[in-house]
C-alpha cells in the first residue's frame, strides 16, 4: 500500500528520494550499528590464547620460598614478621620470643632454680614448670647428666619435634665440645639422646626436650595456662632405665 501511494502521488521525484532517504537511512544505520557492535564479539575472543604449560612440583618448590604465617602476640596484639623457613637436615622453629637471657633471669625466677647450676642426679617424679613468653612457651627445669656433672637445665617443651637438643652454652658447661653426633646423657637421671642445637636454626641458645624422651619415661603433662603453671609427672619404674 505504501508503494502504490508513492506511484499514484504527485510528488517530484528529488522528493521521492529525499522521503525515502529520511525514512530508511535510520533503518539501515540501525542495522549496521548492530552488526558492528554486537555483544558477543566483546566477550567472546575470537581466538583463545593457547594454555600454558604447568610447571612440575619441584620446580614450584624451588621457584616460591616457603614462609610461616603471622603470629599475634596476645600481649602486645602486634604481629611477627613472618620468617622464611631454613631447612637443613633438622627440625625448625620460630623462636623469636625468648632466648639465653630469658633462661638465666626471668625463667629460673619463675622457676625457683638457677639455670646451669649444680645439681646431685636425683629422679624427680614430678616435675615443676612454666609458662613464659607472649607466644605461651613450655618450660620445664631437669637434671642434665653428662661427663660426671649434673646440673638443673631449662628445657623448652616442643611437642612438635621427636628429637632433644642441648645449646653450645650448656655443652661449654660441661666442657664438651661441639659434637659430630647425638650425645648420650642422662635427663632426670633417665638415659637418652641429645643433639646439638643448630647455630642455622631459630633456636641455637634454647634447650629443646622433644616428645621421644616424653614417650620413654611414660610422661603424663598437665598445663594451666591461665596460672602459667606445668607439670609433668613421670612413671617411677623408668627412671634408672
């Protein structure tokens, strides 16, 4: 109906054209506006970058260093620097709340024995402690049995490691020097091994009593942490063993 209108009026043709530009250029545009901007060529890539390659484990491990998480004081509330983890054939902590002073003064305060005093090798069955630092450490005072001396040690309770060690400072007491391998000695007047805390680690000045020692004697532990109080009661009958 709209052409026969167009055919049977009297319009002059330059009109036509102008009409019928006005009336379907939008129409066009609007078309070609579509097909140049349709969404899915925004979205959609028209090729996809090939999939990288993953990299072996290994390669992983040696490419991003391992670090610890962040620790919060409760005391303080400021967080530790996290510190990168150093493995070199032994067992790590991060111990950066506590050291050989703390040993001398405070915790042998705490604990009413002078640290690496002389001592007679008694078999306690139970055995005082504390607990000490703003990250809430474990520490117990024993005898130590070595080259004919005994002395009272501050140990470190770490249930994470199997394994004890001594610090170079207590060794010098003894006069022993630096061992090549674990030592043989009497803790609490119970015979066991000790190994040399190692100057890499965390914790060179601090005495470490490991869970294996624990495990031997057949130790029963008890903490209060809200009166900072420790004990540790041992069986009798493994005491000369």
């Amino acid at each position: 109906m709209f052409s026969s209108t167009i055919a049977h009026s009297h319009f002059h043709p330059l009109t036509l054209l102008y009409l019928m530009k006005r009336i379907f250029s939008p129409i066009f545009q609007g078309i070609k506006n579509r097909s140049q901007f349709h969404p899915l060529q925004h979205v959609i890539p028209a090729r996809l970058p090939p999939p990288k390659t993953p990299l072996p484990l290994q390669s992983l491990l040696r490419q991003t260093p391992l670090r610890r998480p962040l620790l919060i004081p409760p005391s303080s509330g400021t967080p530790v620097p996290p510190a990168t983890i150093t493995i070199q054939g032994h067992n790590d902590m991060l111990l950066i709340d506590v050291n050989a002073n703390d040993l001398h003064e405070e915790i042998s305060k705490r604990l009413e024995i002078k640290y690496l005093s002389d001592s007679l090798p008694i078999h306690a069955s139970d055995v005082r402690g504390t607990v000490f630092g703003r990250n809430s450490r474990i520490f117990l005072s024993m005898t130590l049995e070595m080259q004919e001396k005994v002395k009272n040690i501050h140990f470190l309770l770490d249930t994470g490691s199997p394994l004890t060690f001594l610090s170079q400072e207590v060794l010098n007491s003894f006069g022993v020097e630096t061992p090549d391998r674990p030592l043989r000695v009497r803790i609490n007047n119970h015979l066991t091994t000790a190994s040399l805390s190692p100057a890499t680690s965390h914790y060179p000045d601090i005495n470490i009593l490991g869970t294996g020692y624990l495990v031997d004697i057949d130790a029963e532990l008890t903490v209060n942490f809200k009166r900072n109080n420790v004990s540790l009661t041992f069986n009798p009958s493994r005491g000369n063993k």
